[in-house]
C-alpha cells in the first residue's frame, strides 16, 4: 500500500469517527507542532496539503533533495520552465522560479494556521543554495533575496548551522528575519545557534525592532546521528561499545532540550520575552527511522514535549496515525540519557566529530541534490533543441548569487 492510499484511509476513517487525529492530539495536549517534511507540486495541485493541514499539520519543510526529487520525478514543472526560459532567464534562475512558485503556494495553504495560531506555525520553509554554506555573507545575500522574492510572513529561509551559517543566523535574525537554522547534529553547534538568535533578538530591539515579528526554530537531527554513531560503534566492535547501538540520538537530542529549557529561562531571555520575543524552538528532524530493526515511530515518541517541532515524511505519518503512542518524552530519562552520553565517550565516541562528519555530509548530499537537478533541467532543454551548456548554467549561477 503506497503513503498516499494510506494517508487517505486515516483521513476517510477520520471522518467518519468523528474525532481527533494522534497529531491534532500532539498540538493540543502535548505542545509540540507537527509539521510535513515534504513539499512536491502534485500535493498543491490535488489537495493533499490542504488536507494534511485539516488533518493537523501546521507547517511544511522542504530541502534541495525534497525538490529535486519532486522537480526531476514528474512533469507537473515543464510548462512553467519552458515559460520562464522563454523568458530568457537562465536555467539555474528558472529553477528558483520553481521553487518560489511551490512556496508561495504552500504559504497560501499554510497561511489561515499561521494567521489563527498568534504566529506560531503555519510556516513554510525554503532552503539558501548549499554552495553557500561556507560563505557567510553569500548566505546572508540569498536569505535577503528570498525574502523579497517571497514577501510573506509565514516565510522561514532555511540557513545551514555551519560555522559561517553561525554567523549568518545572527545578522539575519538582527534584521527581523525568520530562521530555520537546519543541519544541526551537535550539543556545542546547537549552542552557538542559540547565542546567535539570541545576540541577533538584542540588536534587532536595541534598532526599534518589534521581536514579536521574529520566528525562528533550530533543526536537531535524530536519526542520521544514530547511524553515524552506530556505524562508528560497530568498528569499534567491543561489547561495550555494541551496547550503545541505537542510544546516541536520543539521548543527545534530550540533552538538547535541556539546553533549550535553560537558555530560555534566564533573565537575558525574559527581558527579551518581556518586549514580545518568542522562543527559538527546537525541531526534531530526520525521524524516520533508517534502521529496519527499529519501531518505525520511535523518533517522534521518545521527543514528545512542549514548545518543540517533530518533522515527520508522509510514512511516518502514516505509521503514527495507526500505532503511535503519546506520552510527554522529551525531558524524561535525563539521568540516563547523559549517562549514555558519558558511556559513549568512554568507548572513544566523540559526538562534536561525529556532528562535523553529518554536517559536511548534509551539505555535501544538499549538493548533488541541486547539481542533480539542474543537471536534469539542462538536459531536458538541450533534449528540446536549446542551447544551453554546462558552462552557460554555471555562469548565471554565480551572477545571481552577486545580485541577490
């Protein structure tokens, strides 16, 4: 059975009971946002956001491989592409005229949960180019262009926590800018993107800035640090160190929360919270499970807690709505979770070196997702008698990212 069907039999079920689905129940009683982790043409056209939304997400993230795959595996995109090239845009540029036109689409569909929720949710995410995650003040440019392109609130420009995306953060968030600051995979990275929020919330109200208009959310990821560490494990083969299997994430996303729970609860934090700041709030990503051996919703039942976003690809929701169990998780286990991280340690596992690894990694996947992609798109006009080479689509690229 395929995510869709599946998807359609609990909103058919949904209805006819008459009651409240496990992530509507998520919201109400736990706190925590659900929001989609995918983004494709087809799910606008036909109605299946709408419906996703009706049935309790409240926000959407997509990534350079979400739209690659959407963009490359279907032919929703070919006339709008034939009509921007006709336009003499370049393909890399016409490219970014098909991701505007998906999020501004999701951002209509998405905006009554934002206008309704105080501003809470109902946020659609779009990623800067990852050939950028390195270039602090070309990351900066291209969240600004965006921005313009796509004059919404419910807008979050996705900037990757890179040491120079660090920095990024700051400067963006001192312009009243909403942040998803994604790829984060370490304790000590995650720390620097919380200064970096909060030093930019201070120079934005230290302007006149109104901090009420600034979202944010830090994207923690879950399952990729299992297999990292897992992978990692299993070299090191000792029973010790096999015993640890399947416990790094977990644990060091707990110990995340409880990061969050300190760093907005200071009196630094309260003054801003007292001129209307909101809390940059933690979302769980990547939690689909990549081990087979594995509960399928483990990802989203072990980080269920308040103030907190889980990401969740249409088959796990699926998976969630049939089996999943709720509980408030997030801030249980602590004792246990550091000593797992303490145990990890002592068997030679070093999660800031196992953070680096995911995050050149991440990049590098963001990547080839977008040369994929327009690589696929360049063909596709040479296949229609175009001229366009490889050379031509480089060139535009780097001019555009000048301009923006």
């Amino acid at each position: 059975m395929n995510n869709t069907t599946r998807m359609q039999q609990l909103v058919d079920a949904r209805e006819t009971r008459n009651t409240m689905t496990k992530l509507e129940h998520l919201y109400q009683h736990f706190g925590q946002s659900p929001w989609l982790d995918n983004l494709t043409r087809v799910s606008l056209r036909d109605g299946t956001l709408a419906r996703m939304v009706s049935d309790g997400i409240r926000g959407v993230t997509a990534n350079p491989t979400i739209f690659a795959r959407s963009i490359i595996g279907s032919h929703d995109y070919d006339e709008q592409f034939s009509t921007v090239l006709a336009a003499g845009k370049s393909v890399d540029e016409a490219y970014w005229e098909l991701i505007i036109s998906d999020t501004s689409q999701a951002l209509a569909v998405l905006r009554p949960v934002f206008d309704r929720g105080d501003c809470i949710d109902g946020f659609v995410s779009v990623e800067v180019s990852p050939e950028l995650a390195h270039d602090t003040d070309a990351t900066v440019a291209a969240a600004r262009w965006l921005r313009r392109r796509i004059a919404q609130p419910n807008l979050l420009v996705k900037i990757p926590a890179t040491a120079e995306g660090v920095s990024a953060v700051e400067i963006l968030t001192a312009e009243g800018a909403g942040i998803n600051v994604t790829l984060l995979f370490s304790l000590s990275r995650y720390a620097e993107i919380i200064e970096a929020y909060l030093s930019g919330l201070e120079k934005f109200t230290a302007n006149g800035g109104d901090p009420s208009t600034v979202s944010s959310v830090a994207s923690f990821f879950v399952s990729r640090v299992d297999t990292e560490v897992d992978q990692r494990l299993e070299a090191l083969g000792t029973d010790e160190a096999l015993a640890l299997r399947g416990q790094g994430a977990v644990a060091q996303a707990k110990l995340a929360y409880r990061l969050f729970t300190e760093q907005f609860s200071t009196g630094r934090w309260h003054r801003l919270a007292g001129l209307g700041a909101d809390v940059q709030r933690p979302l769980w990503a990547s939690t689909s499970t990549k081990n087979l051996a594995d509960r399928d919703t483990r990802y989203v039942e072990e980080l269920i807690g308040p103030e907190t976003v889980t990401t969740l690809p249409e088959a796990t929701i699926a998976a969630f709505e049939d089996h999943g169990t709720m509980a408030r998780t997030v801030d249980s286990g602590l004792p246990q979770a550091v000593e797992v991280m303490l145990q990890l340690a002592a068997v030679g596992i070093d999660m800031d070196a196992v953070g680096r690894t995911l995050e050149d990694n991440g990049i590098a996947s963001f990547e080839k997702a977008h040369r994929d992609v327009v690589a696929h798109l360049t063909a596709s006009t040479l296949t229609a008698g175009d001229t366009y080479t490889k050379g031509s689509k480089d060139a535009p690229r780097r001019r555009r990212t000048a301009r923006s």
